[in-house]
C-alpha cells in the first residue's frame, strides 16, 4: 500500500498543484511569468522527487527495486501530462 500512495498518488498530487498554480499564472500574468515559475517549479519538482526518494528508500524501507520506477514513471507521465496543458494555455 505504501507503494501506491507514495509511488504513485504523492507525485500525481504534486504535479495537479504545481499545474494549477501554473494555469493560474499563465491566465493572470502572463508567458514571462509563467517562464520564472517553470523554472522555480523544475527546482522544487527536483527537492519533491529527492525527498519522496528519502522517504521511500531510506526511512521506510521499502524496497527500491520497485519504488523508484513506480516513482519515476508516474512522476514522468504527470509532468508530460502537465507540460503540454501549460503549453496549450501558453497559446490561447
């Protein structure tokens, strides 16, 4: 069960609350804006991936063999995912 919800549902929320916070940006403020805040954002995605890393591995021990791909293929899908949707608000 930790598998799921620290592999699995963690970056997905993660992801959905940096994509709301970066739709809201581009509608408000703007491309040049939302520029700064995908560069904060890449940083702070990057400290969220190492600390769910932490989390998983070491203080849980759970087992990395399994973790880390679970992690990191539904970090990556998710961040596609969020990219082309602020990428379709940046043309409108």
């Amino acid at each position: 069960m930790e598998y799921f919800f620290l592999g699995f549902l963690s970056p997905i929320i993660l992801n959905i609350l940096h994509l709301t916070i970066g739709i809201y940006i581009v509608a408000k403020k703007g491309n040049v804006y939302s520029l700064a805040f995908s560069t904060m954002s890449f940083f702070t995605k990057t400290l969220g991936l190492l600390f769910l890393t932490w989390l998983g591995v070491d203080f849980l021990n759970l087992n990395f063999k399994i973790y880390i791909p679970i992690l990191t293929l539904s970090w990556l899908l998710t961040h596609l995912i969020e990219a082309f949707t602020i990428q379709n608000n940046l043309r409108k």
